[in-house]
C-alpha cells in the first residue's frame, strides 16, 4: 500500500465508482479496479459493498477512509513544506561563546522578528565542537572563527575581528626581548585563540608556567583584571564588559591580529533558514 493507492481509493470513493474515479484520475478504467482490487488483498478485507457497477463503502473502507485522508493530507502538508522557501520550523544554531555574546545578539534579534515561524535554538561551543555537530546532523549550521574545513563545509566570512592581547591596566608594554606574563588564561582546547595564543608564546621562544582554563570570556577577563595572566581575544568582547578601562591592551604581530568568523553549514545542505540568516549577517555591515 503506497500514497498512489490512497489516491485511487479515495477518488473512487469520492466519485461513487470506478468509471468516474478514472476520468477524474485520468486512468483507464481497468487500471483503477486492478489497484482496487490489489489493495484490498493486500489488507485483506473488503472495502467496497458491490452493487453492480456502483460502489458502497464496506466497513473496513469507512476506517481506511479516515486514514487514507490523514496520510495524503500529510504528505501534502510534506511536499509543500519542502518546496516552501520561507523560512519556518526549528533552526539549530551554533556559536562560539564570546561570538554569541557579543556580535550575535543584534542579527539574531532582526532574524526572529522577520522570520516568525522559525523557532531558533542556540549552542555555543568551540569550532572543533561546533564542527562536529554540524556533522552529526546536530546543528544546521554555526558561527566560529577560521579556519573552517572547505572539503566538508560551505561558508561565508561574516564578522572580522581585531585580536589583541588584554593584560592587568600596569602591564608594561609587552615587547621582544622583554619576557611576557607567564599565565596564560584561555579556552578550552579547540578553542582558536588560546591556538593563537599559543603560538604566540611559541614564536617568542617562550612558554607560559601555568594555564589557567575557563569557559567564560567575563571569568577570564575578571581573572586578568586582577593580574593573574593575559589572553587573547577578540577587541569587540570589551565593549559590554564594565570594567575595560581597568585593562590594558596590546598589538599582535601583523599577520596574527585578525581573524574572520565564519558561517558554515554541511556542504551541500543549505536551506533557506540557512540562506535567511547569511543575509541579514552580511547586511550589517559586518564585513
């Protein structure tokens, strides 16, 4: 029993027998008694009470009736949900945690209030994370920082940020030749600025004594402002937190101070959710 079989049977019920289902299906007659008669052996019942060449529905066809309705109605409601380029039904989105605090909050805002019938839900997590979920099948598609595997994501650059170092206000200039602070407060690993500020230290020919992990970019800016360590992070993270005046910022060699955040999703599956949020990112003037 397939959706083809649904149609014909409710179409000769509709029409009270075989002669006008078939001109209404635009079949020959004997194609429309065969598929009858195949449904009902394979329900094995009857569904039709035969009076001559009119048709009565049978008990069993009453309660085939009311489901036969209920599963083309869906298929249809299927059919045009899939070819409806509207943005609607849940959007599982991804993000880098200080990308969600910071640049996030706006476009979001904006997509919501356009696109109603979209339910967003968000996660954050770092890019090896938020990779994996998007492969998985998790997430439709997230939001971190380059690079962004190009043979298994499609993706567009939407936010470039300035990175810096953010160390304690009476932090010296951090210069070569003078040793740099010897805690390092970063992310999780996965995570592409402690990557960067790894390297960092590295291409000075140092490493740091202790690394102090947290998985907010407010706890690791609180742990700094109190002289504890530097990090690296994005310039725009400040701009909400009340207490960078308190803190001293300093440049990252050219080639290491900036860094463009990604909008990726799985290759080949986009959508017009997908679509929807790509426009309103880049509208922003966020590139």
């Amino acid at each position: 029993m397939d959706l083809s079989d649904l149609r014909i049977f409710r179409a000769v019920v509709e029409e009270g027998g075989i002669t006008r289902a078939a001109e209404r299906l635009h079949r020959v007659q004997s194609n429309v008694t065969t598929r009858v008669r195949q449904l009902e052996a394979d329900l094995g019942v009857a569904l039709f009470i035969r009076e001559g060449k009119r048709l009565h529905l049978a008990p069993a066809g009453r309660v085939l009736l009311d489901y036969a309705e209920q599963l083309l109605d869906m298929a249809e409601e299927a059919r045009e949900a899939v070819q409806d380029s509207r943005p609607r039904g849940t959007f599982r989105l991804g993000s880098m945690e200080s990308t969600a605090a910071v640049r996030l909050p706006a476009p979001l805002s904006a997509y919501i209030k356009r696109y109603p019938e979209v339910n967003v839900e968000l996660r954050t997590g770092n890019p090896v994370q938020l990779a994996r979920a998007v492969l998985a099948g998790e997430l439709d598609a997230a939001l971190a920082a380059e690079p962004i595997a190009p043979e298994q994501f499609d993706q567009i650059p939407v936010f470039e940020e300035d990175l810096v170092l953010i160390a304690e206000e009476s932090q010296p200039p951090i210069v070569p030749g003078e040793p740099a602070p010897r805690t390092m407060i970063a992310f999780e690993n996965g995570c592409p600025h402690r990557r960067l500020l790894e390297d960092w230290y590295a291409a000075r020919g140092e490493t740091p004594t202790q690394v102090l992990q947290l998985a907010s970019y407010y706890a690791m800016l609180g742990c700094v402002l109190v002289g504890m360590g530097i990090t690296l992070l994005p310039r725009s993270v400040l701009a909400t937190y009340p207490e960078r005046r308190r803190l001293s910022l300093h440049p990252l060699p050219e080639g290491q101070n900036k860094a463009w955040t990604m909008l990726f999703w799985r290759r080949g599956a986009g959508s017009p959710k997908i679509e929807a949020l790509a426009e309103i990112l880049t509208a922003k003037g966020s590139r």
